[in-house]
C-alpha cells in the first residue's frame, strides 16, 4: 500500500474514488455522475486528502475540510480492504495535521447499499480508534447520524 496525500483529488483517482463512495456509503448518499462528486469535492473549504492506492488503483481515501470553523472529514475505504487497517492508517494521517477531528457518522444499520446489502454502522470502529461521541444526534437526509471527534 502506497499513501499519497495533498490539497487535490487526482484526477486519475476520481472514477474509483466515486465508486468507492457510491459502494460504501447507503444508496441515500450517492453521487448520480462525476459531475456531482466534482461539485461535491469542489464545494469542501480548505480540503486536504489522504489517499491509499495499491499499483495504482485506489482502496480508501479520505479528506478533512474547514466548516464552521471546525475541521472535519469523511473517511471511505472499499469493502474488499476492510478491516485491514487501511481505515486506521488514514485516520492516523489525517489527525497528525489535524486534531480534532470532526465527522457525522451514521448510526442505524438499516440502510441499503449498491449491492443490496446493509450498511453497518462504523460507530463501534470509531470507538476502538480512540474517538469520542458526542450527545448530538443530527437528521442528516434520511438518516440518523451522530457527531464524532478525534
């Protein structure tokens, strides 16, 4: 695994980073085209990625952005590269540059993905790597979320 970070998606990483995301994350959350994952990417202030690649193709991304005064970010790794520590890895990367950390994470594991299968919550994951929960409980689109930091 190669890490690659910077203040930019390469553009040879969009198509896969896209997909990831769309495969990932609930149907609720994904994006119709590349033109709205560009708007997406384009609308985060002050964005800096994290990104890991094996011979080229990208397995997980991730980026912090400024909102409200506030860093948070969004962490996405694809399912073949779960719980292989590529999650850690990025998350570790990020919070040596920025600390802390804000993210909304979503709770209920009753979601559809792409594929048909359920999206399980990332909570627990979260917990193990050291981040806190915080009480507040957001309606994001559809979904219950809650805020983490680290």
């Amino acid at each position: 695994m190669q890490l690659q970070d910077g203040y930019e998606f390469p553009p040879e990483f969009r198509q896969e980073g896209m997909r990831i995301w769309n495969r990932e994350f609930p149907l609720l959350m994904a994006f119709d085209g590349p033109d709205e994952f560009d708007r997406y990417l384009a609308n985060q202030v002050d964005p800096y990625f994290v990104f890991a690649h094996i011979d080229g193709h990208l397995v997980a991304w991730s980026m912090s952005y400024l909102r409200g005064g506030e860093r948070w970010f969004v962490l996405v790794v694809g399912a073949d590269f779960k719980s292989q520590g590529y999650g850690k890895v990025l998350m570790e990367r990020m919070l040596t540059r920025d600390t802390p950390l804000n993210g909304w994470v979503i709770m209920d594991d009753d979601h559809l993905k792409s594929n048909g299968e359920y999206y399980l919550s990332p909570i627990p994951w979260y917990r193990r790597i050291g981040f806190l929960l915080t009480d507040e409980i957001d309606d994001l689109g559809g979904f219950r979320a809650q805020r983490v930091t680290g």
